[in-house]
C-alpha cells in the first residue's frame, strides 16, 4: 500500500514552507529533510554565537538563518 499524506513538518518562514511544499509536487525526488546533516545545530549555534559577538545583529542573525528572533535570543542566552 502506498504512503498516504505527509508527515507534520515545522518550517520557521513562510517562503521555507512553500519552497518544500513546491519541490514535493514539481520535482520527481522530494527532498528528504531540510537541514543539513552537515551542519548539526550546534555548529550553527556556534556560528550564531560567533557572528553576534563580532557585531552582527540580532535580526540578522534571525534572517540569515531562518529562525525567529527569540529563537536566537534564546540561543545566546543558552551561551552563558
């Protein structure tokens, strides 16, 4: 029996959604996840963390990754 509907999925931005929603009905191989197995999220937080202390912003930070503000609030608060 074939899969049936998609499994639940959170995306941070509404132009992430669509791009995933798209690339499941034009494309013959959906994409399998999202973010890369290459960059695990603790680098990215490390990243995060590096990037603000050398002066970049906080809603920068948020667009460039595409997560919230308080998401990266949150993530230089768990830096302490």
């Amino acid at each position: 029996m074939p899969p049936r509907g998609l499994a639940p999925l959170s995306l941070p931005a509404l132009s992430q959604a669509a791009t995933y929603l798209a690339n499941l009905l034009y494309t013959d191989n959906p994409p399998q996840r999202l973010v890369s197995k290459t960059n695990p999220k603790s680098q990215r937080n490390q990243s995060i963390r590096l990037k603000y202390e050398a002066g970049q912003s906080v809603p920068s930070l948020a667009r460039e990754y595409g997560i919230s503000k308080a998401r990266v609030y949150e993530i230089l608060k768990n830096s302490r």
